[in-house]
C-alpha cells in the first residue's frame, strides 16, 4: 500500500463513527457501477421526495439488517 494510502486510512480511522461509515458508504458505492448510467426524471424524482420524507422526519426507517431478516423468514414460509 501507498504511503499517501496509508495516511489516508489512519486519518480516516480517527474521525467519528458516523463520518466513517458515510466515507466507507461513498467508497463502496463509487465501485458500483464502471460506467456512469441516467436516471429517468421521474426516479429522480422518487428519490428526491423520499429524501425530503426522510430529513422531516416523516416516515419511520427501518435498519438493513431486520429488513433482511424479515425478508428471509418470509421466504422460509
């Protein structure tokens, strides 16, 4: 690994659990996709109003994981 890598990693390691995560969440996603892809206007849309739903508080979520779980007794029965 690169000594500039390896500073990074060790700055990175010193923030607060939330700015890492949120810093891992975007490095994961920038390896998503290779190519760059559009969204059609009315996804967009979608996305913009259940974000604003999100930062007023106006739906309850729920973590990934029980999610997953939910999912897989559901496919059980």
């Amino acid at each position: 690994m690169s000594p500039k890598a390896e500073h990074v990693i060790k700055q990175a390691l010193e923030l607060p659990s939330q700015v890492r995560a949120f810093i891992a969440e975007k490095l994961l996603e920038s390896l998503d996709f290779e190519e760059p892809f559009d969204l059609s206007s009315e996804w967009i849309d979608e996305i913009e109003r259940r974000c604003r739903q999100i930062d007023k508080d106006q739906i309850q979520l729920t973590a990934g994981d029980k999610v997953f779980k939910e999912a897989a007794k559901r496919l059980q029965r």
